[in-house]
C-alpha cells in the first residue's frame, strides 16, 4: 500500500501559517502544540509498542487517575515494515496523519529541513532476526543516525525519544548517546516499568545509603532482561553519592545461578526477603521455569544484580545502610491482552513533558547505562565463538558515567485505567 503525504510541503507551511495567525489573535500565552514525528520499525498490532506509544501521543493518555487529552499533534508517520503494519495505515488515514517513505522524509515534512519540534522512535517489534548471542536486530540506530543527519544539515535539534535500549551494541548506543550531547538536544527512552504503579508508592531518597541491590523479574530474553536493568538502575542511581558507572558486568545462565546466589550472602538475604514479602514456599525462585542472572559492580563498590523469577512482577530489593530490613518496591498487575493499551501511561506523560518542556526527564545517562549493562551481560556468555553458561566477567572502564538523580516520583499513581480495550474512534 503507497501511502503518499495529504500535503505538500508548501501546503503545509500555509496551515501552519494560518494556525499561527489564529493563536496570534486568541493571545500570546497560549502554549504552542509540538509537532511530533513518530519513526516505527513496525505497527500492526494493538500490543505492539508502536500502538501503545504513538496512539496516546495522538489521542491522550491516562495520568493520575484520569484521561489527560493530548498535549502534542503527531504530524507526520514512518514504518519501516510498513507493508505489514496495516493498523499504522488505517489510525493515520483515520486521523489525517501522513505516512512518509523514508526517515528524513517523516522528520523534514516532505522538504530537506527540519520541520517537526520533536523526534519518537519506537522500533521495538516486527519481523527482525536474532543473531547467535540473543541480540534483536532491531533498526533503532539506523532510524536514529538518519535523524541526525537532518538535525546536521538543518544546524539545529529536537527532543528524541528512543523506545527502550538505545541499541543491541555498545559503540552504536554510546554513539547515539554522544550525539545528543555534541547536537545539544535532550534525549530520553527506555523501559516504562519504572514508571508504573508501585507498591508501596514511594520513590527512593536522593543520596540514599544504598550499599546492595536486586530486580527480581521475568528476565527470558535481551528485551525482558533490559526491562529488570533499567528498574535496577532507575532506584540504584538514588545512593548516596550519585551514579559513578559500573565496574564489571557478568552474565551466569542455568543452574550455576543458583549455586552463585548461595554464595553470595547478599544477593541470598535479599532474595529470602522477597520470598517472605510474597509468602511464597520456600526455593520458589530455584524451581522456577528459568534460571539466570546478571551482576554488575558499580565503580563505587556498590553490588547489584537482577536475579530471574515469576510471580513478583518486577520487583526491587534494596539493602539500605542503618535500615534492619530491606527496602521492597513491586511493579504489580500488569494489564492483560485486552487492556494492554494501558501498560504504559506515564511513559507517555513524560514524553509529552520533555516535548513541551526540552528538559530530558531523567538523566539520559541512566538509559546509556542501563543499555550497556544489558549489551555485556548478552556478550558474558560468548568468548571466542563459544557458550558458557558461567559468563566471564567483563571490565566497563567506557561505562564509567557519572551524574546526581534529583527528579521527584515519575510512576504512575491514583486509580487505574478502566480494563477495557482502547476505543479508536473507527471501526475495527
């Protein structure tokens, strides 16, 4: 299916000149709507991250208990795999929005400038192979690079938005990451599970004593492990200090994860505690369906890991220096397949804020780390061409960012949205 812009370009710049005109005379406090490229590498389902993210930026989101209309207008669409993103095709016919043939097409509107106030990438699914250590060749650096390519001819940059890691290699994130420093433009993305509800619904201090932490999570795949790292990281960089990098990163798969946990008294008396936070038999976690886990090692001294379990969500376990127990926080209840639409609302509220605000909302080094926790820990088990289940442990003297996280709660908190499918306004 050849979709082609409704618009030319010059007929755009009149509507936009008109819109202008017509702000003028309402008066000048009046806050002007961004105007949001969205780049996907697939859209053709309702549970697919192109679906979750863009549709909300288009049609609102629910925030604090409530529906907030949108604050941005999507004014232009690419998909790589557009010819099997057939509901990518029918939401922007049914909204008017244009389906461009290429990336610099999508962020220039048609011309070779820049023409939007705001850049979302979100290539999480389609039809992408897997190379042998697990990686998921997705296109998020191509898009990306193609982007900055506009923002250098054009001499000027956006806000980013880059759904989860920033890519499956290292150089490519560092270079993404260098980018919007050298381009001075904020960047952000990651994993929405920091940002949902919780259990209790507390943030961790600035400068908290942390001197141990683990996720407990579904932890299956390169995409799953990603999410239990960035939650790791999103409470690890409140100790006390600020961030300081990561030492080493090492990956351990199989039943020699539990032989590690049982040497290590600190990852074991954490996992004990949130076994009795969830009642549950005892060596549930070591009879569970997969066995594996990451261990990182802060610059500062700091031990970390994310351990694989079920039936806790995704939970985090802080060791807390002058506190007797550990500090427990769950991200619990998970929407179902119907509801699905409703995963990710705050994801959506920060994205919007950024858009409005050029302010990234979190450190945009959190999500460089937590990306490259996750490139090691998929590289730990390879050396040389061959497997260990016993991963060695790499050395990250490059991760060795260093920053102070001031931001206040950024989770979702109040009612939950109502567990009904998302109304598009067009029959399905």
């Amino acid at each position: 299916m050849n979709l082609n812009p409704l618009f030319t370009r010059r007929e755009m710049v009149g509507i936009a000149g008109m819109a202008g005109l017509a702000a003028d005379a309402v008066g000048q406090t009046a806050q002007k709507r961004p105007r949001i490229a969205c780049l996907a590498s697939y859209w053709g389902l309702p549970t697919s991250h192109a679906d979750w993210i863009i549709t909300k930026l288009i049609d609102g989101y629910w925030w604090k208990g409530a529906h907030t209309p949108s604050r941005v207008d999507v004014v232009s669409v690419y998909v790589h795999q557009l010819d099997t993103s057939l509901l990518a095709q029918k939401v922007c016919k049914a909204k008017n929005i244009p389906i461009f043939k290429t990336v610099k097409e999508a962020v220039a509107l048609g011309g070779k400038d820049l023409a939007v106030d705001g850049v979302v990438i979100v290539a999480e699914h389609g039809n992408y192979p897997t190379d042998l250590k697990g990686h998921w060749l997705l296109p998020r650096w191509w898009i990306y690079q193609q982007v900055m390519q506009v923002f250098e001819q054009s001499k000027r940059s956006v806000p980013v938005f880059n759904d989860k890691h920033l890519s499956y290699a290292w150089d490519d994130a560092k270079w993404m990451f260098d980018k919007s420093r050298e381009l001075k433009f904020p960047l952000s993305g990651g994993s929405s599970i920091p940002f949902y509800f919780r259990k209790p619904e507390i943030e961790l201090a600035t400068d908290t004593p942390i001197r141990n932490s683990i996720v407990v999570g579904g932890a299956s795949d390169e995409g799953a492990i990603f999410h239990c790292v960035d939650v790791l990281q999103a409470f690890v960089d409140r100790r006390k200090g600020g961030e300081t990098g990561v030492r080493s990163v090492q990956s351990i798969r199989g039943p020699e994860t539990w032989n590690w946990v049982g040497r290590t008294p600190w990852a074991s008396n954490l996992l004990e505690a949130v076994r009795k936070k969830f009642d549950l038999k005892q060596d549930y976690f070591q009879q569970g369906r997969r066995a594996n886990v990451c261990i990182v090692e802060y610059n500062d001294g700091t031990n970390a890991a994310v351990i694989s379990g079920d039936g806790v969500g995704w939970t985090y376990a802080g060791d807390i220096e002058g506190q007797k127990d550990p500090t427990i926080v769950s991200m619990l209840g998970w929407p179902g397949p119907i509801s699905q639409y409703h995963a990710a609302n705050a994801y959506e509220h920060w994205i919007t804020e950024m858009m409005l605000t050029g302010k990234e909302p979190f450190h945009a080094e959190r999500l460089l780390l937590s990306t490259g926790i996750v490139n090691h820990y998929m590289e730990s088990n390879w050396e040389n061409g061959r497997y260990s289940a016993v991963g060695r442990r790499i050395s990250t003297p490059f991760m060795n960012m260093k920053y102070h996280s001031t931001h206040g709660p950024m989770f979702e908190t109040g009612p939950r949205p109502p567990n009904t499918p998302y109304i598009r306004g067009f029959e399905s």
